[in-house]
C-alpha cells in the first residue's frame, strides 16, 4: 500500500496533463554561479542526471554529442534508477500500462552507451517508490545486475542512510533516500532507504566525508516549484551539514535554493522518460546539474561552480532524442524558454 495523500492522487492525473507553474516563487537561486574567486587548482566534477526509466523507450535513446560530452567530463554521474532492472516482468499487466517500472540489462547497458556515461563512474540511487515495482525478487535482480555491471548504488537499507564513494580525489558522503513508496512499509523499508531525518544518521558514517550530498526522493510530482514542506526539509538537511542536494521525482525541472554554502537543486526532470510515451511537453525538459568541487588542500569539498543544463526529451518512434534546448528551433525552442524563464528568471533569454 503506498502512503501517498489523497489530495496528491486526485491531483495526478490534472498535473501529469498539465503540469503546475503554481506556488511559492520567491527566494530561489539562478541556475548557474561560480561560488569561488579565483576557481581552485584542482576540481573534481560530479553531474546529477535526473530519473531514468525505460517506460518512454523501447530501445537506447539518440543523444546529442554536446549531452555526451558533458556526461564524459565528470569524474563521477549521479542518477536515479527509477525502474527495477529485470528479465521478465512479474507485473506483466501494469507493465504494459506504465503504471509498474521495469527494464531489462540490455537497455540499461545501451542506454548508458549511447548517452557516453561510463559504468566505472556511475551511481544510481534505488531510493524511490517504483524501485518494488516487480516485487521483492526483482528489487534483488535490480541489485545483482547493477552489481555484475560494475554500477555502484545508492540509497538501499543495507547500505545505511550515508553511503561513501570516490570521485577523483574526493570522497563523497551520499544520503540517498525517498519520502515515497508504492508497496507495503515492512518491505519497502527493509530494502529502501526512507531516512529523512538527518540527526539520525550514523556521525562515523559522515565523520570523514569531503562533502555530504543529500539524493532525496521528495516533493510532488508535475510541479515547478517545491512545496513548502519540501523546502524546509532543505533547509534542515542543510542546517545539518549537508552541502549539496539533488532532488528527484517530480518529474519537471524545479529551481535551485542557496542555503547558506549549501546548494539544492529540487528537482531535475527526467533523464529518460518515466511517465508516458505520451508525455506533455514541459514534462520533457530535462536538466543535468554539473559541479564542480574543489580538491585543493584549503578548500576541499567546497562547491567552486554550479550549472543547469537543460535539455529537451524528444520522441523519435520508440525511444527518445536528447537535444540541448540551445539546438531547438520554432515553436518548440519558444515555448520551452518561457517554461524555462518562469521556472528560472535568472535564466538567459
């Protein structure tokens, strides 16, 4: 049983048609800023990839080089595995509707081949409500894949709610968990991280990080801008040593907060589409968050640089083409910058 309100779900399907510009517009960020003056020696990359899930595509998507490089460039990629990583569906009927998740090896594998992220120097999260899709065997075949795959993951419960990786030179503390769930508590919290709270978390857990980044599972889903319940969640993670925070499942691009030197970006849209074949337009915007984060000796683990960048979601028959919003044109490329403009007013026209 998921533990969604009931005012959430009566708003589903209006906001999944037409998702909201509504809500608290004030006191964000611009989506790009260079925190330090003069840029240390030495950076290392990390970029934020919003949710992938192989609903919109039946086989890899076509991505734009421009995409590919910037994926190429990082020293480590962040994502959200939205869909269990499974040979046959358990949930066949569900499934076929895009109700339940679900992706085979082979997708994954060509999927990340064609947008040139390296397996080596990626991470996904399996701290969302459609990770149980296809029962408790195949969140286990989920793992087992990710782990033949060399893939390093995030946000289960056996790992603890703070998870260490390498990124170049750094180490970084990575609290992935998710507000949502779509099976029974019991289950869900005995494989899936739901741990919110940051006092709870283990302080040797997070002692010797060079910076702790947050990868929450939050908000609600077709809406720009971040409820309030959402935004004080930030501002608690961040009161609690949290320096960087890359939100998911709303499935639009939402804004990014300044809290203190921490950064949060509440939402990045998707990455592959998780909804509907036929999704609405301004659901197919998708952002990548670049950092870069300094590995000098005085400054280490502090944030040197942030971008947005945005991308569209294209369909191209069974699957999608990425392109850089930069690289539309007519009636699409205006649309999607006054999307854009209202989400981000700071954004360049």
């Amino acid at each position: 049983m998921s533990n969604y309100p009931l005012s959430y779900r009566l708003s589903w399907l209006p906001r999944f048609l037409k998702p909201s510009l509504g809500g608290d517009t004030n006191g964000f960020a611009a989506p790009a800023a260079s925190l330090m003056d003069p840029p240390p020696a030495r950076m290392v990359r990390l970029a934020f990839i919003g949710d992938l899930s192989a609903v919109a595509n039946r086989t890899a998507p076509e991505c734009d080089p421009a995409i590919a490089a910037l994926l190429a460039s990082a020293d480590l990629v962040i994502g959200n595995c939205e869909s269990p990583i499974v040979e046959r569906p358990s949930a066949v009927m569900g499934t076929r509707l895009g109700t339940h998740h679900a992706m085979t090896e082979r997708f994954l594998v060509d999927a990340l081949t064609a947008v040139g992220i390296a397996r080596d120097r990626l991470v996904l999260s399996l701290a969302n409500n459609h990770v149980l899709d296809q029962g408790t065997a195949g969140f286990e075949e989920t793992v087992a894949a990710l782990k033949r795959l060399g893939i390093r993951t995030i946000g289960t419960s056996a790992g603890g709610p703070v998870q260490r990786h390498a990124a170049g030179l750094l180490t970084i503390g990575f609290a992935a968990f998710t507000l949502w769930r779509n099976a029974d508590e019991p289950e869900f919290r005995a494989r899936v991280s739901m741990a919110s709270d940051p006092a709870e978390w283990p302080r040797e857990a997070i002692a010797d990080v060079d910076l702790l980044c947050a990868v929450p599972h939050w908000d609600w889903e077709f809406r720009h801008f971040p409820r309030q319940p959402t935004r004080a969640l930030a501002r608690r993670l961040a009161g609690h040593g949290v320096r960087l925070v890359a939100g998911h499942h709303a499935h639009v691009v939402q804004p990014v907060d300044r809290i203190g030197d921490s950064v949060v970006a509440y939402g990045l849209g998707d990455f592959l589409g998780t909804a509907f074949v036929k999704q609405p337009w301004p659901g197919r915007i998708g952002s990548i968050l670049a950092v870069d984060v300094s590995a000098d000796a005085a400054t280490r683990g502090m944030i040197a640089a942030y971008r947005l960048h945005f991308f569209m979601r294209l369909g191209a028959g069974g699957h999608e083409r990425l392109v850089p919003v930069e690289a539309l044109d007519g009636a699409m490329k205006r649309r999607v910058a006054a999307r854009l403009k209202a989400v981000f007013p700071d954004q360049p026209g």
